[in-house]
C-alpha cells in the first residue's frame, strides 16, 4: 500500500474512487447512469449489508440502472447518518469478515440518494410518489409494524399513528409516507408500487399489508379495501449476521486499506435471500445475482426465524448473566452451545416444516459455526436488544404450537426465564445490565419483582397472552427461573438439557 495512504487515509466519495487501493473492490458501472426504482425505508447496516449488496451485484453485471435505491430513515437518532451519506455521494465500504480474520472491502454504489424524513417528508412523497418507484422496501424493524404481540392486532392508540392520522397532518412514520404516497399516485393515475417487507417477522409482507391496511382503514372508510386489493406485499425470508460497527472497524479500514468512511458495515460472508416472486409493477432481476424467487417463503422463513434468530436468543440471555460480551465466546462454552442445539432440535425443529433444497441437520450446525465466528465481534448486548419484539415473533409461535400438538415446551421455557432473569438488570456476578428494549421500564418492574412472585414477568399478557395460565408451560418456567436464581445460567441449561434428554 502506498505510504501517503497509510498516513492520510482518502474520504471516501465517487470522485475518489479511482485513488482507492487496489484491494478494495469498487463500482465499475457508471453510477451516473443509473435512475432510482426502489425507495427504502431504514437505512441501516442489515440492508446495506443484504439488500443493496444483491443489486450492487447485478449493476456491476450490467444490470439494474433503474433499480438504484433512495434510502430513507425516519427516526431523529439517525440524523447524523445524513451529512455522512451524502459526502459521500451514497458509497460505503461494506467489510466482509471470513473467520481467519482477514477482510475484504468492498465499496457499494447501489445506494444513490438518501433523505431523511423528518426534515424533508415532501422529497420524501415525492420521491415515493414517482412513476419511476416501483418498489418500496422495508427493514423497519420488527417493532416497525406497530403489532400487539398478544393479539396479533394494529395498536390504533399509538400516539404516532394517531398524529399521523389527523387531518391535514405531514407524515411521520413509515406508514403514514406510504399511505400519503399511494393515495396520491391513485389520484394521479399512477399504478401503485410493490411493498417489500425484508424484516424478520413471520409472514412479512402479509403483516406489512396487514398493519397498513388496517392504518388505511383508519384514515378514510374504503381505503384499507382498496390497498388490501390494489398493493403487493411479497413475503420475504432474509439473512446475514450483520453486527454494529466499530470505531476499531472505521480504524481498520482506514490503517490496512486507505479509505476513511463514515458509513461502513461489518457481515460475515454468508447471505441468503428468499423472495415470494409477486411484483405486478416490475422487479430487479435478482435471480441473476443469488437470490432464490419461489412462490411459498414461508417454509425457509420458519426455518431462518425459529432457527437462527431464536437461536440467537437461547445463546444470548444466558450467556449475557453468565458475563460473556461476544457471541463467538458465548458460542465457545458447551453449556451454552449444547443448550442452543438442544432447543433447536428438540422444540424448535417440530414445528419447522421441510424446507426444499435445504438439509435442516447441516443448517444447525452451520448456524453454530456461524455464530461461533470470532472475526465478526458480534455482541451479546446487541442480540438482547429489543426482546418484547423479538421473542414474541421468534418463540412464542412455536412454544403455542407445540402446546397444542403436546410435545414439551421445557426448554422453551428455559429461555424465556432466562430472559426474564436478565431483565432484573444485574447479571451472576452482580454487574449492572443495560436493558434496551421499548418496555424496558415495564419489563424490568415486572423481573424485579419475581423472587417473591415468580410468575410476575410471565403475566405480561401483552407480551405473553396467556401462558402464565397453562401449567404445561409455567410449571417449567418456574422450575428453570427458580434455578437460574439459585444455581446461575451454566448448570440451568446443562440441566435442562439433561433433564429434556430423558437422564435423571
């Protein structure tokens, strides 16, 4: 590498590209060229990671100028993402970490526009209102679809829908700039484009048409009707670890390749994307760049949401009140990683059904070599992050499903009362934990209040319906919560495991 890179890294921008090191892959595709189709909402490291990725490979194949993306965030706290994005003309450096450790960059130039809501929401309906937008994508979070867990139901009391809802208001949310854009593309004669859910919620498109057709509904008699009927919303399976990045991160790519960017994102290499093929307004040709198009998501989605991401979550609560901060040291300790294969294979799996092409038994045992990646630097306190969204969407189903076939929710239940130890906020050694989750005060009053009376946590019937009523269920949380408290997390899960296999 060239000395002046090393001592004066390049901003990365698309009139540098032609100064970056030779090792960092670059657009070769005329950027200029290319002509947005895709508005996308949630801006985050997960898209930039997955979504941007797949089309940065077909325009670098010749294809997709008309796909390019505008990328549009809603929530004050990503301001700052702003002035870096459009420095940097959309470009980021998307850091592929394989497990020996070594890295390769490579900078994206699918991303050619970015606005930020709520300091721009007439570029923003503009924008979405185009005939040129096609597709209008997602990864608002699972918490984004303003879904009562319990009930499955639109919370019409939000305070941002009913803002949103009142007359003669500019929108706010995701939901209201959609609605605002269809209705006025249907006063215009414009055909409505495709919503694209990519988030990990079981059924993602049919929630998405679910929870905007019932916002329409609110907003004006006939118009939920209406969209149910006129708008797409294919179902979507979507995967790649894609942990925080780090000031260590922005360092690196910066010491060893030259580059300064404020926008990295850090993955592992494998991807996946699985996509229901319904897109009456047109589609980029993903097929040609990896992702499978099939007309039922729905078995590889069971598979990815009650396997991976509630496998992260039967690794994370554990391991966090057992003190570790990095999934690939948690996933190192046979007690945690033999609970993990456990539940998969025991409760999990059960309710999975085949799933074409796929071998579900080396699917496992990827997934735990995936997570035991030590190049990645994935955090314990990330995968905890947000569980009243999480698990009701990524365990609970399948706890329900297998009480009504019967089989045993034992280590089910293990996991949710390690969630709900976890959310006393201390962990075994008596170090504080940050509680990150939108009912984090909530949820800690209840957890704090279950050494006295164990089901307080379980009784959240917003969260959990009503599970502390069946004794299949509560009986074996009790057990398993009673035994974190006494005995810590490391001899509950091997005790779980143990006692679910039959050894007494």
């Amino acid at each position: 590498m060239p000395e002046h890179r090393l001592a004066r890294p390049i901003p990365l921008s698309a009139a540098t590209l032609g100064d970056l090191d030779g090792r960092v892959a670059v657009p070769d595709y005329d950027r200029a060229g290319l002509q947005v189709g895709i508005v996308h909402f949630g801006a985050g490291a997960f898209h930039r990671s997955h979504q941007a990725m797949y089309l940065d490979r077909l325009m670098t194949a010749g294809e997709a100028s008309d796909w390019a993306v505008c990328a549009v965030d809603v929530l004050a706290t990503d301001r700052p993402k702003r002035a870096a994005f459009r420095s940097q003309n959309g470009l980021y450096t998307l850091l592929v970490k394989q497990p020996d450790g070594t890295i390769a960059p490579q900078v994206i130039g699918s991303v050619i526009e970015y606005l930020f809501a709520p300091e721009e929401p007439t570029a923003v309906l503009d924008r979405l209102a185009d005939p040129r937008t096609r597709i209008v994508s997602l990864t608002i979070t699972e918490g984004g679809y303003n879904i009562r867990p319990s009930t499955g139901e639109f919370d019409a009391a939000n305070p941002a829908v009913r803002r949103d809802l009142a007359e003669g208001a500019v929108p706010s949310t995701v939901f209201g700039f959609i609605l605002a854009a269809l209705r006025r593309r249907r006063a215009d004669g414009v055909s409505p484009f495709t919503v694209m859910s990519c988030d990990n919620v079981e059924g993602n498109g049919n929630a998405a048409r679910s929870a905007l057709g019932a916002f329409a509904d609110l907003a004006e008699p006939g118009l939920g009707h209406w969209l149910r009927d006129a708008v797409a919303f294919p179902n979507s399976m979507v995967d790649r670890i894609t942990p925080v990045t780090t000031a260590a991160d922005i360092a690196r790519l910066a010491a060893e390749f030259g580059v300064a960017d404020a926008l990295p994102v850090v993955c592992e290499p494998y991807a996946q994307w699985v996509l229901e093929d319904d897109f009456p307004a047109g589609r980029p040709r993903w097929q040609d760049c990896g992702v499978q198009l099939v007309t039922d998501v729905r078995p590889y989605e069971l598979m990815k949401l009650r396997l991976l991401n509630a496998g992260h979550l039967a690794l994370a609560y554990p391991a966090a009140l057992a003190g570790y901060r990095l999934v690939d040291e948690a996933a190192a300790d046979p007690a945690i990683a033999g609970f993990v294969l456990d539940y998969l294979q025991r409760e999990a799996r059960p309710t999975v059904p085949d799933v074409p092409g796929i071998d579900l038994d080396d699917y496992e045992a990827q997934l735990l070599a995936r997570f035991g990646n030590p190049a990645i630097g994935d955090t314990i306190a990330r995968l905890c992050a947000g569980a009243s969204d999480k698990l009701p969407k990524w365990v609970l189903p399948a706890v329900r499903q297998n009480l009504a076939a019967g089989r045993s929710v034992a280590l089910a239940a293990t996991l949710i009362a390690s969630w709900a130890r976890y959310a006393e906020g201390v962990d075994e050694a008596g170090r504080p934990i940050e509680i990150v989750d939108a009912l984090g005060a909530e949820i800690t009053g209840r957890a704090r209040r279950q050494r006295t009376d164990p089901l307080s946590f379980l009784a959240n019937e917003h969260i959990f319906g009503n599970l502390a009523r069946q004794p299949a269920f509560a009986e074996a949380y009790v057990r398993a919560l009673d035994s974190f408290h006494r005995l810590g997390a490391q001899q509950t899960l091997v005790q779980a495991s143990r006692q679910r296999g039959g050894e007494r």
